[in-house]
C-alpha cells in the first residue's frame, strides 16, 4: 500500500523521500523516481511527512519522540488503535509537530489507481497543506474530525462492516449451494440488484469463486482490526454480539493451514468448506 501511494506522489510531480524498514519495497520506490532517506528521522525531518505501518507497535518504533521534528506535519495513514492514535496525536504536540490521521479505504489495486478514499482527523490548517499531496493518493477526502483518534475508530468501524459482509456472503452462499443453486450466478444477482457495492463485487467473486491469491490484506491484519473494533466497543461501554463470532471464524481459519496465509476473504471457507 505505502509503495504504490509514494508512487503516485512521485508520479504526481511531488518530490519524494521515502525510507521503509525492508529494502525491497525501497528499490522498487527508487526505480519509480523517488529519493532515499537516510532513516526514519530523515524522512520524518520534512515540512510533511507521511507513514503506513503494520500496527500500533512499530508506530512507537518508527514514529519515536526522538525521531520527530518541532515544526513538521505528520499523517499516519494506517489502521490503529484510537488510542494509539491519542497518544501520538500528544507525542506530536510536546515535541512541537502536529499529527493527524488519515487512514484509508480500499485495496492495493485502489491505492495504485489512486483512487482511496483517506478519513482524516486532526488539525485542520494542518489538514488543508496536505490536501494537494492526499488528492493525489485519493479520489476523495473526508474530513472526520479535528481528533485523529475519531478517524481510526471510523476506519475501524469500516473494517468492521466489510468483515460482516464477508461472513453474509459466506453463509450466503453456502445455503444457496447446498440447495443446487450455483453459488457464482448467486454473487451475480446480489451483485447486480441490492448489493452492487464494491465489497459486495470484489469479495463476492472470491468467495463464489474460493479464490483467495493474491493477498490483498492478510488474514492477521484482518484478526488485528476485528481486535481493535472490539477493544473500541469495550472502551465505549458497547456490546456488540456479532463480533465474538467474528473472532472465533477469523482464528479458525488462522488455524488452518491451508487458509492461515490466504487474503482475509479466506475466513469464508470457515463456513464454505463442508461444500468446497
């Protein structure tokens, strides 16, 4: 995702400085046209700099305070806890930056064609000097919040939905085939009449279809943010009853072999297999 986004920077006319933890991605960036930097205080020393990191953990690693610059604007773009993204939001402030979250929807496909959809929260004069450098990243950008955290939980609750929508189409189909009724020409009339949604069309044609390569987000990505939308909903004192099974169909399918390292659509077959 950070690579084909730094491409469209570049591709966008923008001057790019990029450092990643693994060097291969880095090539790749630097054969697109773009600069190294020397470290993650380098890339993070710009007036603007921007991150997409696995999880709340390497966030502490790479966004450290003594990596960070009075000054600058950073936008993490990832998937986080919102109390991660609290506590950033303040380690920013204290060494003089401003942080602001911008979180992103859609698949690497989505993110080379530049068309995300970016949820941000933060400040909004520090919002409105990134705008030219999100537009090129993004078809649109919504504007949640003045609180980073607020645009995580909007992220969250997102995933949230998408990973309902994996397990109805499952069981969806499920029923239909168990009755003679090809699973395929039912994922075209849901497609084509009620839910002609871009989750509905894409995961859909992979469940009908048990096609799970190449992996557009892994299978423990997907058990993270289901982690963070419950840990969200304890938090606000929610109960959310769905959830729970969620969890016990996502383990069930990392802990099966044949489905641990397939994309997060793959949690179908939890429920698919009897008929696969």
């Amino acid at each position: 995702m950070g690579l084909a986004m730094a491409n469209n920077l570049v591709m966008s006319g923008h001057p790019v400085l990029a450092w990643n933890r693994s060097q291969a991605p880095l090539l790749k960036f630097l054969e697109a046209g773009g600069e190294a930097a020397e470290s993650a205080k380098d890339a993070l020393s710009q007036s603007i700099s921007f991150s997409m990191l696995a999880n709340d953990n390497v966030h502490d690693v790479v966004l450290a305070a003594e990596n960070l610059t009075a000054g600058t604007i950073h936008i993490g773009m990832a998937s986080i806890s919102p109390e991660k993204g609290r506590e950033l939001s303040q380690r920013f402030l204290e060494a003089g930056a401003k942080y602001v979250s911008a979180p992103v929807l859609g698949r690497p496909n989505v993110a080379e064609a530049g068309e995300l959809n970016i949820l941000a929260g933060g400040d909004e004069s520090a919002i409105a000097q990134a705008l030219p450098l999100l537009e090129a990243m993004g078809s649109r950008i919504w504007n949640i919040s003045s609180q980073p955290a607020t645009a995580n939980l909007v992220k969250i609750a997102v995933n949230y939905n998408i990973l309902h929508a994996i397990q109805a189409i499952a069981e969806s189909v499920a029923l239909v085939e168990r009755n003679g009724v090809s699973g395929k020409a039912f994922v075209e009339l849901l497609t084509s009449t009620l839910f002609s949604s871009v989750v509905y069309k894409g995961y859909g044609a992979q469940i009908a279809d048990r096609e799970y390569q190449p992996v557009m987000f892994s299978m423990e990505l997907g058990k993270k943010d289901l982690q963070l939308a419950m840990d969200s909903a304890a938090e606000s004192q929610l109960e959310m009853p769905t959830a729970h099974v969620l969890m016990e169909l996502m383990n069930a399918a990392i802990a099966d072999p044949t489905l641990a390292n397939q994309d997060w659509a793959a949690m179908a077959q939890i429920t698919l297999k009897p008929d696969s």
